[in-house]
C-alpha cells in the first residue's frame, strides 16, 4: 500500500485546506505570472495556478512516482499545456527561469518536520524574483493548556502505566525522562466534546518562509492557567499566513482541517489554579524531532 497516496485522500476531503489555498492562489497569482508549486503531490495547487492564469508552472516532486499520476489529472483538465513537471527535491533541481510566486503545501503535523522553513529559504534564495511573492508567507505556533475528557488514559499509558516494579527497581523517573525525550513526544488529537482549554495559546516559535533560514529553535514558554481544571497537557496548534485574506489555523475553534491538532503530554495530569504560570520548554531539532520539557 502506498501510504502517501492514502494522504492524498485526505488532502482531498480536507476542503477547507483547498478553499484556502485557492483564495491565496487567487489573489497572490496574476495572469502571465511563473509559479513554482514546490513539493507539488498529485499536482493540485499547480492546477489552482494554471487555471488562475499562470503562464508557466514549474511542479517539483521529490517521489517522482506522483508526477504520473499529476499529469494525467491535469490532462484530464486541460491544464497540462502551461505545468512542467520535475521529478527531484527543490534543494536540487534547476529552474530555466525565476519565478513570480513560490507555493507549497509541505505543512507537518505540526507544521516543521517537513522542512518547509528550510525548502523555501532555499526557493526563495534560488528561483523568485525580487519582489516576488510567497504562499504561504508565515508560520507560527502555538501552545494552550488544556483538559481534556478522553484520551487522559490512553496519554498515560504509553509505554505502560507504571515503572514502579521493573524487575523490582523503580523506574519511573527514567519513564518520565524518556516520555519528555521522545523524537516525537505528542499525540495526534482532535480537541473535541468534553475537552477545556485552561488558559490562552502562547505563541511558541514563528517563521517568515524564504527569510526565516532554519526551523531549529529551543523556547521557553509561559502560559497562564486562565480556568482551574486539570493539567492533561498542552495542545499545540500553527498558523500557516497564506495571504492577506486567507490564514490556515488549527486552532479548535477554527475550521477542522485534516492535521487535527497535537497534543503535547504532562504526566501525570496534574490540578491547577486560576493565575499559576506553567513553564514549557519547547523545541524543534531537524531530524532529531522534537524537545519537550514541563517545569514542575
Ligand atoms: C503534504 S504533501 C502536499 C501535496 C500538494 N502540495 C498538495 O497540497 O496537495 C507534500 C508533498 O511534497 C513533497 N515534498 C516535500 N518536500 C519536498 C521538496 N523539498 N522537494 C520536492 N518535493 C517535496 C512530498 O513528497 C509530498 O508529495
């Protein structure tokens, strides 16, 4: 089974993504304009763009098997004439020219680990003219304490509930000390009945994509406790700026898009007062994923 195509599904009946992404294409892409679509899948936001009247798009895609697939799409709707399709990462290709706008879609699950910051720094630098325009044109993220009424459970039972009797040594402070390291310490979530924030989302780290030169960052973050309730863990949630009239949030009380949100753990949960400060470390690390520290 090829796991990325059953992402496609997805991308697909996320239309509020593709809404999105359309209205920035709409008012970012002129007629005549280049476009690069970086990371271009099965070729949708390439079509957006030729269909809003780019003279050329330029569709990069790393797995090259995709392309086929985009091009008979765009066959299929007679848009094949003005998009060139390359196989190979953007950090390796070679454009015949400079471009109006870059876009891409290369958002992670929260945001990062595809590189995005890094492939349009990169795009920026090497294909768009100056004064060009990018889509999306920030990015930022955000963490909110929250309760929440189901998966308490299920986020403390990861790597079973206790460590207290392995082999008759108590390990649970090793058990913490692993949750905390994990490549990748949350959980996927969709915040839903039941579920509290506690407090307001704190903005953790923020990019401004083609400027911004590296995702790495290691933050301290404060968030105050808003609502008494119980501490289960800190949602985390980005805001992708696609244009001026098009923000692509993850926040639960926006649109629900097909990243859902994540959810960073405190273990065990822990009660909280209105006005008590909760420390966060947070930081991102390239390909050693993600760091996650709770102050106690
Ligand atoms: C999240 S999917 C989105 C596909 C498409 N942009 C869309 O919005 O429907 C990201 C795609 O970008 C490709 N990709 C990610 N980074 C890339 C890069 N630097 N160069 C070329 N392809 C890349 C992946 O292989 C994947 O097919």
């Amino acid at each position: 089974m090829d796991i990325m195509l059953r992402e496609f599904g997805r991308y697909v009946e996320d239309a509020h993504r593709t809404k999105l992404f359309a209205r920035a294409i709409a008012e970012q892409v002129r007629p005549g304009d280049v476009v690069l679509d970086l990371g271009t899948g099965f070729g949708l936001l390439a079509l957006l763009a030729a269909r809003q009247g780019a003279a050329r798009v330029y569709a990069v895609e790393q797995e090259p098997r995709y392309l086929e697939l985009a091009h008979a799409l765009a066959r299929d709707n007679r848009l094949d004439d003005r998009i060139h399709w390359l196989p190979g990462n953007s950090s390796t290709v070679a454009l015949p020219e400079q471009v109006d706008v870059v876009i891409s879609e290369t958002l992670g699950q929260f945001a990062l680990e595809e590189f995005t910051v890094e492939y349009l720094f990169d795009a920026r630098a090497r294909f768009l003219k100056p004064g060009g325009r990018m889509i999306p044109e920030r990015l930022a993220l955000f963490l909110t304490p929250v309760e929440l009424s189901g998966p308490r459970q299920r986020l403390g039972e990861r790597y079973g509930e206790s460590w207290a009797d392995i082999s008759g040594f108590d390990l649970r402070r090793l058990r913490q000390a692993v949750l905390e390291n994990e490549v990748l310490p949350y959980q996927v979530h969709t915040f839903g009945d039941g579920d509290r924030t506690l407090g307001h989302p704190v903005e953790a780290a923020s990019f401004v994509l083609g400027q911004a030169r590296s995702s790495r960052f290691l933050r301290a973050v404060t968030c105050k406790v808003d609502q008494p309730g119980t501490l289960d863990g800190f949602l985390g949630t980005f805001e992708a700026r696609l244009s001026a009239s098009a923000v692509l949030s993850t926040r639960p009380e926006e649109h629900l898009t097909h990243w859902r949100q994540v959810v960073f753990p405190v273990l065990p949960p822990r009660s909280v007062e209105e006005g008590t400060p909760l420390a966060v470390e947070l930081g991102f690390h390239g390909g050693a994923g993600w760091s996650y520290l709770v102050q106690p």
